[in-house]
C-alpha cells in the first residue's frame, strides 16, 4: 500500500473503457452473422455470442480485434470516466491502472501501445499503469473492477472492491457503482475515512 497517498486501482475494460459494446461488431464481422443477433447482454465468456463454438474461440477473436482493428486503441471510454478520474486526481489520488490485457502472448506490444495512445488520447490522469493478472499484488487503498472472479479474489484477500455494474457481474453483492457519479461518490468516501485515520 502507498502510504503517503491515496491509491485508487482501476480496471480498464467495462469499467474505463466500454469494452463489450466496442467488441460486439467486430465480434459479428469475425462471426459473420448480423450485429442485432449478438445480445448486449452478455456473461463472463461471451458464450452468448457463441464465441466458444467458434474456431479458435475467445482467444483468436480477441487476436483479431488487437491485431486487425485496434479494439484497444479504438473503444469509446464509459461515460463520465474520463473526466471523473480527472477530479479525483484532482483531489490528490493516485490513480493506478490495473489491467489484465496480456493475457495472450506474442502481441503485448501491440496492447500495450494502444493502451498507452488510448489513455492519453482521453485525457486519463494515472500514476502507474500495471499489466498483470493478479491486481492485488500491486496494493490500492480501493479497487474498481468488473470481472466477478477478480472481485472475488480482491474481497477475499482483504481489499475494498466497488463493483462496476454490467450484465457479467450482476449477481455481486454491493458496493457497486451503476454509472461513474457512483464511483466517484463511493471513492471520496473511502479517500475521507483514509484521511482520517491518518490524523
């Protein structure tokens, strides 16, 4: 944990960057079946687009969207992010990027690079910018994440975790953020308590 400073790790894809809508339609061109028959609801998985029925599976379309469309680089950020994370760095806060996006190898240069264009093309204030898996061994005074299984290992080791709300992950217990506002509200709850039992 940092100690002279409040650290806030956040997740990118569903929470900083719409990562399921900027996915669908490339997702239907790869498939080669019409985007209104891809729900926008959707599980940990995608099996409801029948990407595991698919030749090479989740980890050859998420090959091409790098690769051939630039997913990372092109994917609109959530509402309000941006400008949100803007404010609480604002405040002092030590945004820390914490994201699981190497997950298959031979195009990290690629991720990375359109990570990096990404953030700085919105205006993303952060302090550190973490590739890894396991989100906990960086340390945050609070978390932002939507993958279930991640929520559940960093409320199990101990961190406080605010669940980003989507379709994957609606069957996390609170606290949760619906929209960004919430998440901002959330954090300088967390960042005031922080404060205080630093006097």
């Amino acid at each position: 944990m940092n100690q002279s400073r409040f650290v806030l790790g956040v997740d990118l894809d569903g929470v900083c960057a719409d990562f399921y809508r900027g996915l669908r339609p490339i997702a239907a061109e790869w498939l080669g079946v019409p985007l209104s028959s891809l729900s926008d609801e959707v599980s940990y998985g995608l099996k409801e687009w029948g990407i595991d029925q698919a030749p090479g599976g989740y980890a050859a379309l998420h090959r091409f969207a790098i690769t051939q469309r630039n997913l990372f680089r092109e994917l609109q950020p959530m509402a309000r992010a941006p400008v949100t994370l803007r404010r609480l760095s604002n405040r002092d806060v030590r945004i820390r990027i914490i994201t699981n996006r190497l997950f298959i190898k031979y195009f990290h240069q690629q991720a990375v690079r359109q990570t990096i264009e990404w953030l700085d093309h919105y205006d993303i204030p952060y302090w550190d910018l973490c590739f890894m898996r396991d989100k906990a061994a960086v340390g945050a005074d609070l978390y932002v994440e939507d993958a279930p299984d991640n929520v559940g290992r960093l409320r199990g080791d101990g961190y406080p975790t605010i669940v980003f709300s989507n379709s994957t992950n609606r069957h996390m217990p609170g606290p949760r953020a619906e929209a960004w506002e919430d998440v901002e509200r959330l954090a300088i709850e967390h960042l005031t308590r922080w404060e205080l039992s630093r006097r």
